[in-house]
C-alpha cells in the first residue's frame, strides 16, 4: 500500500538533510522515524500501565517508605 507525502520547502530540506547523514532513501527515513515513532510511543504506554499496577499494588507501602 502506498500514499503520498506532502511537504513544504522546510520539510522537505529537513528530510533531504536526513536522508543524507544517514545514508538512506527518503522513504527510508520517513519509514525508519515512523516506526521509531510506533516503538516510543508503544514503550511509553508499556512503561505507564506498569508503573500504574505497581502503584496499585505496592501504592500503601511505598507512601510508608517515604515517611522512614
């Protein structure tokens, strides 16, 4: 499947600058930062619903740690 990308002159220097430093194609990159983008954000919810369990679970004795 494919789709096109619009950019303006500022994005697409900025891509061209990309593509260049790190030797692939602009579709590459564009490729390359979306998934990035997908792992980060996938990551961060990953991280947020442990530290929300961990909370939940351990949320009494951690207030009393803090008081020690």
């Amino acid at each position: 499947m494919s789709f096109t990308l619009r950019t303006d002159d500022q994005l697409d220097g900025i891509l061209t600058e990309l593509s260049e430093d790190m030797n692939l194609s602009k579709q590459e990159v564009v490729r390359h930062l979306i998934l990035e983008g997908a792992e980060r954000i996938h990551r961060r919810k990953r991280l947020e619903a442990a530290y929300s369990s961990t909370l939940n679970q351990y949320g009494d004795a951690l207030d009393r740690l803090k008081d020690l």
